[in-house]
C-alpha cells in the first residue's frame, strides 16, 4: 500500500483575497437573511441577538467554494453560520448535560478547512482547538489561515497522534456518514484520545434521513449512482419504505469524493457504538438533515 492510497492529496488552495465575514453581512442580508440562508437550524443561529458580537470575534478569511469539500457552494455566509451552528450546539449541549465544564482540548475529527474549529477559537469555546483530516490541501490551508488551530493530517488507518484521554470535547460532522469498514476500529481510537467523562458528538444517516430522500433531495442522484449493499434498485419509491438494514451503504460507481454513504438506524447505534461508548442523546437534524449523536467516555 502507497501513501496516496491513504491519504487525499490536493495542491495547496491558494485563493488570493479572500473575505471576511463581516464583509459578507450586508444590510441586505441582515433583512433578508432568509433569502441567503435556506438550513432553519441556521436562520436560527444568524438571527441569535449575540450574532453581532459572534461576527466582529472571526477576523478569519471566509474560504473559497474549492477549499471547503462541498458545504454550501454560492452561500458563504452559511457556510460561515453552519459552522457557528455546529459549534454552539454541541457547546451549550455540554454546558446543559455536563454541568458546563471547561473545554481545555477540543478535537474535530474531519474538520476540513475549519468550518468549525475557527469558531471554537474566535469564540473562545476551547483553550487547544485541533482538526484533523484525509484532504492534505483543506489542511494546509486551515494551517495557513487559522495559524491559532492545529491542523494535522490523518489517513485512512485508524490512529491520531495524540495521547491517552486527551481531549475534553471531539466532534465529527459528516464524516461517520462515509465509513465503512474501519467503522469501530476508529470508534475505539477515538475512545483512546477522550478523556473519562469527556464528551464526543458524531453525526449520522438514521432512518430520519432515509424517509427525508426524494428525486429532489440532492443526495438521490449520489445514491442513484451508487451500488448498495443490499443490492436494491434506486428508484425516490425506495425511501419511502423502511430501511432495508439497521447498517447499510452505497458506493459511488465513479470513484468521485464521498463514495461511500452510510446508514445507520438509531437503534443500530445505541446496540453497536453503545458497546464503545455511553450514548447519551441522538437529535434529530442536530447537523444539517443528519442526526447528531451525543456519547460519553464510558469511565466516568
């Protein structure tokens, strides 16, 4: 096995110029926001009366449609707020559930170009704030726009290059969704690297997401051209019945990013990741359409 076999290489994203933030939010925007941003869960965010400070705390460049693996193409602004969303859910989860606990190390796990970690810094939400990622080029760009992160590469094989119990917090958005095989392997690495009691937010493709599919839904055309596992054809009538397995995926055909799509219904997850982890709390549309799973250390 070669190293490109592990890992994604990309060349560096080099976008010159790139804005901030605060630039974006016009005042057109701030009275139609909801022309700009279309997730409810990310209306809710922009209209928070703190959306004001939480702008001016991010001095951060906004990246480029090339840098940001597919999350909301000609909507920079919610590409910005989807990360505040994603970070503000899973602080005020700890701080309801947990007694508000100091975060000291957070770990997001497939953090792209930062989409959330730069709001754990500018927001003061985590002292150590760590991403890693398969994707060399959304890493060098995070480790050359958001110096105050620390940016690492991982590979396909589950190990991180940390020690025991380290972190406080660890999320992992839409990345669950595109395991398969190695599924546990990196469930237990994972468990290795969060402290006793920590917590760690995963979200997933539950049933809820399977009956949400139709032809219009912009996954349908991934899965129409995709080979399932349980060998079915894909046809927008497929998601209106059950899942046909508790855990089950689909393969791209044509070997693009995101090949492979898992489901996983939520009984799957409290039976087989509740053997690695105390699974505490499932929302529903917690990330985006996903599930968002909240677990805990089991040591307590």
């Amino acid at each position: 096995m070669h190293l490109n076999d592990l890992v994604l290489f990309h060349p560096p994203y080099t976008a010159p110029n790139l804005p901030k933030i605060a630039e974006l939010v016009t005042e057109d925007l701030r009275k139609r926001y909801y022309d700009f941003i279309w997730e409810p869960s990310n209306r809710a965010t922009f209209a928070r009366e703190d959306i004001d400070r939480r702008i001016t705390l991010d001095p951060l460049p906004i990246p480029d449609e090339s840098a940001r693996d597919r999350y909301f193409a000609g909507r920079d602004v919610e590409y910005w707020v989807s990360g505040l969303t994603d970070a503000l859910m899973a602080t005020e989860w700890v701080k309801v559930h947990k007694g508000d606990p100091p975060i000291e190390r957070y770990l997001d796990f497939g953090c792209s170009s930062g989409r959330v970690v730069r709001h754990f810094l500018c927001q003061d939400f985590a002292r150590l704030c760590h991403g890693t990622d398969l994707n060399t080029g959304t890493i060098q760009w995070a480790q050359k726009n958001i110096p105050a992160g620390i940016f690492l590469n991982n590979t396909i094989v589950p190990h991180l290059p940390f020690p025991d119990a380290y972190f406080d917090l660890i999320t992992a958005y839409s990345v669950f969704t595109h395991i398969d095989l190695l599924e546990e392997a990196w469930l237990l690495e994972l468990r290795r690297v969060l402290r006793p009691g920590g917590t760690i937010a995963l979200s997933n493709h539950s049933e809820g997401v399977w009956s949400s599919i139709d032809a219009d839904h912009f996954m349908y055309e991934d899965l129409k051209n995709s080979q399932c596992t349980e060998n079915i054809e894909i046809t927008p009538e497929v998601f209106s019945s059950e899942m046909p397995h508790p855990r089950f995926g689909f393969v791209r055909k044509d070997g693009v990013a995101n090949e492979v799509n898992m489901f996983r219904s939520r009984n799957h997850i409290r039976e087989a990741w509740g053997r690695i982890f105390a699974v505490e709390d499932i929302i529903e549309r917690g990330h985006l359409f996903h599930d968002l799973i909240f677990m805990s250390h089991p040591e307590h």
